[in-house]
C-alpha cells in the first residue's frame, strides 16, 4: 500500500515528466551555467540543428557553383554579425555552431563579460528589474540576443545606477 502524496508534492509532480524523462548532462550543464529554462534550450538547440543542416545542404552542393558561393557568404555574414562564430573564411565554424554560442550573446552573459554585472544572476536581475538599455531602448528580457554592432552600446538605464556602478569599480569621475 502507496501513501497519498501531500499537496505540495503533487505540485511538484505536475512539473516533473517521469515517462519521458530524459537524462542529458550537457542539456543540464549549459542550463545551469547560463541560467536558462529548458524551453529555452530546446528553442535554442532547435536553431542550431537548422543552421547545421543548412550548412551541411550547402557543403552538398557543387564547389564552384555561384549559387552555393553567394549562400555561403550570406549564411556566415549573418552568423558572423549575430556573433555566433567567430570568423568568415569557411563553413567549418558554422557546422560546429552549439548552444553554448548563442546563449554567449544573450544580455546577461554580454554583461557579464563587458564587467557591468559581478555574475550571471545580478545581470539578470538588472535585466529583469528595467535597468539597462541598448541603444535606445529599455530591455527587461534576458533573453534578449546582443549582436556585435549592439555590444558597443549596452549601458545602464539611469544614471544613478551608472555612479554607483563607477562607485563600486572606483572609476567615479567626481567633476
């Protein structure tokens, strides 16, 4: 005889799949390190399969066909522009394209590496919370994807926020 579950382990168990369950210790580890959801991730991989199957339609085409030239060029600019690889020159990055780069070009992780949050759960809580801006506009969603010409103007929303930022790195300008 089974005990009836208490409330709250029933609610934990609407949240768990037991039947479909499926052990993938990448999946977990690129979840925990950028702090995404599992939907995300399976958006995420789900693009990547896209790109590397285009990518393995094109490497099928003829060497010296201009169609598969012109694709190829447009294919890694737009990679190369979202910051998804890191060079131009072959599809070789681009076929090894992995969830990893694309959660490297969300806001948080963006911010993270250009030193404006201590770690991955303070940039998205200032996401969250409405205090940083690209360009000119006022982000809240950490999944928001930085290409490489918004890098250069990913800044905090107020300018409190900015002195005490400066403050905290003792690069505050007092005059």
């Amino acid at each position: 005889m089974v005990r009836q579950l208490k409330f709250h382990e029933r609610k934990l168990m609407k949240k768990v799949d037991l039947y479909n369950w499926n052990s993938n210790l990448r999946e977990a580890t690129v979840m925990r390190r950028y702090q995404i959801r599992r939907e995300e991730y399976t958006k995420y991989n789900t693009l990547v399969g896209k790109v590397v199957m285009l990518v393995n339609k094109i490497k099928d085409l003829p060497p010296n066909d201009p169609f598969r030239a012109k694709i190829t060029s447009q294919l890694l600019s737009k990679l190369y522009n979202s910051g998804l690889i890191s060079q131009t020159h072959s599809l070789a990055p681009a076929s090894a394209l992995s969830v990893s780069a694309v959660c490297r070009r969300r806001l948080p992780v963006v911010m993270v590496r250009l030193r404006m949050a201590e770690n991955l759960k303070a940039a998205v809580d200032m996401v969250e919370h409405g205090h940083v801006r690209v360009g000119p506009n006022l982000v809240t969603d950490p999944a928001f994807h930085v290409t490489r010409s918004m890098e250069d103007y990913v800044t905090f929303a107020s300018e409190k926020m900015r002195k005490t930022i400066a403050r905290y790195n003792d690069k505050l300008d007092d005059f």
